[in-house]
C-alpha cells in the first residue's frame, strides 16, 4: 500500500471514531428531553388541576382530561403511541408514571 492510501485510511478510521459516538450521544440526549418536555408538561397541568381543587394528590390523564387541563391526548414522542389514561402522577412524590 502507498503511504496516501494509508494514511487516508488512517484519517477516515480516526473520523469515524469520532462521529459514531458523537452522533448516538446527540440521539440520545434529544429522546430523552423529548420524554422530559412530555413529562414536565403533565406534571404542570397536574398541579395545576391540584392548586385549583378539581384533582386529588395522584392526578391520572383521565382527571386531565376530563376537567380540560388536556385537549390532546399525551403521545411518546419517540415512538407515537398514546399514554394510557390510566397513567398517574403522585404530587407528594413526584413519581410520574406514564403507561404507553
């Protein structure tokens, strides 16, 4: 092999060691204030519902839903699939329990 070859080799090895891990941990980090946006967004409303006096301390969609705080239905944003009704926030807590 010519020293170019080589050493071209060697630039495109080093570059994709760089790049690979540099792009999955951009990915990464995006899904995961993705689910944070979803999150916090759920927890305002339901403190929201909560300060009002229309919600009880463990807040589901369904009571989001139901007194209007949520016109639209909480998807996940990486995979687009609707959260269950069912899923609940404990305001004492602050445990978010989102059901897909």
């Amino acid at each position: 092999m010519s020293d170019k070859k080589v050493i071209g080799l060697t630039i495109a090895i080093i570059a994709g060691m760089i790049i690979i891990p540099t792009i999955y941990k951009v990915h990464t980090e995006h899904n995961n204030r993705l689910l944070l946006v979803v999150e916090k967004e759920f927890k305002y409303n339901a403190k929201n519902c909560f300060l009002n006096g229309e919600c009880e301390r463990v807040v589901t969609l369904k009571d989001l839903y139901d007194q209007g705080y949520l016109e639209e239905k909480l998807t996940n944003p990486i995979t687009k699939k609707y959260y269950s009704d069912t899923s609940s926030i404990n305001l004492d807590t602050n445990e978010i329990n989102l059901i897909s």
